[in-house]
C-alpha cells in the first residue's frame, strides 16, 4: 500500500527560555540556540507547507515532555 502524505504535522518549536532544558533532555545533541534549531528547522517546515501540509507549531515544557517519554518508557528524546 503506498504511503501518503499527512495533512499536518506537529513540531515541537521550543524558546529561549527553555531550549537549554530541552537540549539537556535530548542528550545535548541539538545546535547552541533555539535560533540556530529553528532557522535549521524552518526550510524544511515550509517546504511541507508549499506542499500543502499545516505545520503546527507546539509551544511544550521539556519537563512534561521528559515525564511522558518517562511513562512511555522510551529510551531516548531527539529533535
């Protein structure tokens, strides 16, 4: 069966308040600043909006995110 394209995505889209939290609970792997991620991120993002896909944008609190991973039993966070 061929895959189809979502209608809409949903993406975590952290601050400056809190992107060093959310870096720590990735494992330190995401770029120095929440700038830097969202100006990587953002080409790509409008990308699927030319293809007509809603991209949303989550505001979160990297804590509760960590909490869920946690209850999901997950072994690793990445952005």
């Amino acid at each position: 069966m061929p895959q189809t394209a979502p209608d809409s995505i949903h993406v975590l889209w952290p601050d400056e308040k809190n992107y060093a939290r959310f870096n720590e609970v990735c494992g330190g792997t995401l770029l120095p600043s929440a700038e830097a991620y969202k100006a990587a991120a953002d080409p790509q993002l409008k990308a699927f909006e030319a293809q007509g896909i809603k991209v949303e944008r989550l505001e979160f609190d990297p804590e509760e995110l960590l909490a869920f991973a946690k209850g999901a039993k997950s072994t690793a966070i990445s952005a």
